[in-house]
C-alpha cells in the first residue's frame, strides 16, 4: 500500500503570500492548495511528453 509522502519546501515571501491568499479565497489550507497545484503540473508535464510515463507499473 503506498504511503503519502511529506516534502519540505521553502518558498519566497511574496510566492508564500500569494499561495495563502489563493487558499484562503478557496477556503482550504495552503498545503491542501499546494498538493492540488503540483499534481495538475505533473500530470500537465505527462499530457506534454515532459515526464515520460513509468514502464512497467
């Protein structure tokens, strides 16, 4: 079964200020907002043929 996985970032003041004001417009957590915003670009690097597909999985 796979586990979540945690990974540490730090970000620019005005990225930081920016995030937290996209959440709190939302009314989510900015780690929530995070998660959402790194899947969509990894699944759009995919869609793009920048990150190529895993093989055998």
């Amino acid at each position: 079964m796979d586990m979540p996985k945690r990974v540490y970032l730090t970000l620019p003041d005005a990225l930081y200020k920016d995030l937290e004001r996209w959440a709190d417009l939302q009314g989510r957590p900015i780690a929530n907002l995070a998660n959402y915003l790194v899947e969509r670009a990894v699944e759009q690097a995919k869609e793009r043929g920048e990150l190529p597909l895993e093989q055998g999985k």
